[in-house]
C-alpha cells in the first residue's frame, strides 16, 4: 500500500468548476474571485477578505500596507516555515526571532515580551498545526509596551500599538475562545497552497478585523493596488463601457489570485466543514492507535479551543534526531510517506547568514529533533489509516530492537 503524505482532496465538482470558469472565458482576477472573497469573510466574520496567490503574499502586502520597512523590527517564532519571516526580509525591515516555550510550538510569551523595542512595528504569531495562538497574552503584552510604540504612517496611527499580523496559514476553520481564525488577530493571512486543509492550488488568503477610524473599503482598494502593479482598475472594472482607462498610481506588485483558481475554493468551502470534521475523526484514529506507544502528539481539541486539524505531529518520546530520521526511512519502504514540522529558521542557511544560531533557541530545536509528522489528509480511508498505525507500530519495535 502507497500512502502519499499530504494530496490534494479534489472531486468532480471541483474539476467541473474549473471547466466551467475556463469555458466562461474568463479566467484571471473576476467574478469567482470577488465571490470567494466574500464567502471567507463571511466565514471568519470580517468586513472583508483579500485572496492573493499565496499566503505569503498577503503576509507581505499587510506589512507594506503598514508602512513597514528598513529601521523597522518585526517578531516572529523561530519554529515556523520560511514565509513567516521572509516576508519581514522582503520589505527590508528586521528579523527577530522567539524561542518556543518548553514542550510547546507556541512562541515564549515572557522571550516575546521581552524582544519588543521601540522599533518593533509588528509581531507574526504562527499558528501551527491549526491551533490558534493565545491572542488575549499577546494582546496583552502589546497593550504594556504601548508607550514604546512610534507610528510611521496613518494606519499605524489608528492603532497605537505593535500590530498582530496572525501567521494563519494553517488554522483556517480553527476556533477558540468561541472565535474563528480570521476573527481574533488584527490581520490574519490563510494559505489554500495543495497540501492545505482548503486549497486552491496556489493562493492565500487576507482579512482584518476593523479598528476605530479604520475605513474597510480603502483597505480593501489599497491591496488591490498592491497586488495588481498599482493599478487603479482590475481586469473586471475595465470591461465595463467606455472604461478602458485607468491609472497606475505607484509602482507595485504582482500578486493576484485568478477566477481558475478560486474556481477550485468555491468548491472546496461547500465542503469544508465535511472536510475539518473528517479531519479529526482521522487524529482520533492515530491517537487512539498509538496510545500503546511511547509517544505523544498534540492536542487538537480543549476546553476552550478546536484546531483545524492541518497536520498530525507525533514526538518520539526519548528517541533522538537520527532514530527518527532511520523511522521515516523505514516507514516509506512501507510506502508510507512521512514529514517534520519544522526545521527550526536558525537550522537553515539563510537564517544562520542573519546571524541565527539554534544554540539560541533550545526549546525549538527539542521540539524538531524526534518529531515526526504522519499523513493526514481527506482522502486517506480508514483502512489506509489502519495500515500507518500497524506500519508505525512495526517499524519502531524494530528500531528499538536494533538499538539493543
């Protein structure tokens, strides 16, 4: 048997969909594009949502919304993937990097605060895995080191304070405190790449919660300059009579989702809260499968929060990096494809190029070093998922018994 790691869950509907949109004629930025739009934001309960064509994009068109840039710092956790930092280095602003808390994925709220100086603009927490960070600490947290805080343009006026510019990549559906991700940071950036809970591809999505003074539609107008060159029509406002004009106002971007694929998203949404709950029937399945072993996952559901059920992160309790890097082999001669998440930002090239060291971030590295990441996804069938259970099960034992 051949379990892939993380494939795409697509239907005929959505195939349908697409050769819908592609027989229509039109195919870039338009109709199913602004319909998408409005459904997420419906869904996380906004004023509005952007969908750019990544996650990534919207994480950094939020910061060049903010006016972030070179003299600028941002935070953000040192267990994250590239994109959650990248995007800091790409409008020229500062990098700092958080370690974890112990035995967590969550950033160190005490390190947190005490990495804020007045030169911090924003902070990027990440929720990963789908479980949404503790916002109220954070928030709290901003709200002391308010009188550090200095304003570089309007936006950043109407707040007076460090922005939280949520790292939402993963927990779209996510809830906590009665909240949906999307509803509780002041922006929040989703990513529909293929290996995501709702994909669309190639594409992310943006949307804000709205401050005093703050003008939702300007926002809206303002990214879609970003994101399309600085353009002051669309593609769709242009095919309107007589209105081939239109100006370009600064020299900007390229980032735009097309209707092709928020074709796919428009499908994706009337299934997706089938999706979230198969998705944990499929973590109760490995928890309950695994529970004979000395291992520990994370906790996708409590008192006061329900995850997105992105991914199943399973830690080899008192197993080191190379057995656990010796288990994926062994699991994919089973045919059973395996992950890490992550590989802590200092660990990388371009990190350590910054200045990172791992040295500096111990409780990340514990985390990385015996964690394993097993396929969970909505197309795996219970007799699949039996099968990763059993394989588990046989290749660690045979591990441990040539550790003997």
């Amino acid at each position: 048997m051949k379990i892939p790691f993380s494939p795409p869950d697509i239907t005929e509907e959505e195939i349908a969909e697409v050769a819908d949109t592609l027989r229509s004629g039109w195919i870039t930025t338009g109709p199913r594009t602004k319909e998408l739009e409005r459904q997420i934001a419906e869904y996380c309960g906004t004023e509005r949502a952007v969908c750019l064509n990544s996650s990534t994009a919207c994480m950094e068109m939020t910061l060049r919304l903010l006016g972030v840039g070179p003299g600028d710092e941002v935070i953000t956790s040192a267990y994250t993937y590239t994109a959650s930092a990248s995007v800091i280095c790409h409008v020229g602003a500062t990098v700092k990097l958080v370690d974890t808390q112990e035995h967590s994925l969550e950033m160190d709220y005490d390190k947190l605060e005490q990495a804020i100086t007045e030169k911090t603009k924003v902070i990027i927490p990440v929720d990963l895995a789908g479980i949404i960070c503790d916002y109220d600490r954070i928030y709290e947290i901003v709200e002391r080191k308010k009188a550090l805080f200095q304003a570089n343009n309007e936006l950043q006026e109407l707040y007076g304070r460090i922005i939280i510019l949520a790292d939402a990549s993963h927990s779209f559906g996510a809830v906590r405190d009665g909240k949906t991700s999307g509803g509780i940071a002041d922006f929040s950036s989703f990513s529909f790449h293929a290996v995501k809970n709702l994909t669309t591809a190639e594409g992310g999505g943006l949307v804000w919660k709205a401050v005093p003074g703050m003008d939702s539609e300007g926002i809206y107008r303002q990214l879609m300059l970003l994101s399309l060159h600085g353009q002051s029509k669309d593609a769709l406002e242009k095919t309107k009579l007589g209105a081939w004009e239109y100006d370009i106002v600064d020299t900007y971007y390229k980032c735009n989702m097309t209707d092709v694929h928020a074709a796919i998203g428009l499908v994706q949404m009337k299934r997706y809260e089938a999706m979230l709950n198969r998705r944990h029937e499929i973590l109760k399945k490995y928890e309950k499968g695994l529970s004979d072993l000395p291992v520990h996952g994370l906790h996708h559901e409590g008192e006061n929060y329900c995850s997105s059920g992105h991914l199943c992160l399973i830690w080899l309790d008192g197993k080191n990096m190379e057995f656990r890097n010796r288990l994926i082999t062994r699991l994919a001669e089973e045919g059973v494809s395996s992950n890490v998440h992550y590989k802590p930002l200092p660990m990388h090239t371009a990190y350590k190029k910054l200045g990172f060291r791992i040295e500096d971030y111990p409780n990340a590295y514990r985390q990385f070093a015996n964690e394993i990441s097993l396929p969970l996804h909505t197309c795996l069938t219970d007799e699949q998922i039996d099968y990763v259970i059993e394989k588990f099960h046989s290749c660690y034992q045979e591990l441990c018994e040539e550790q003997k």
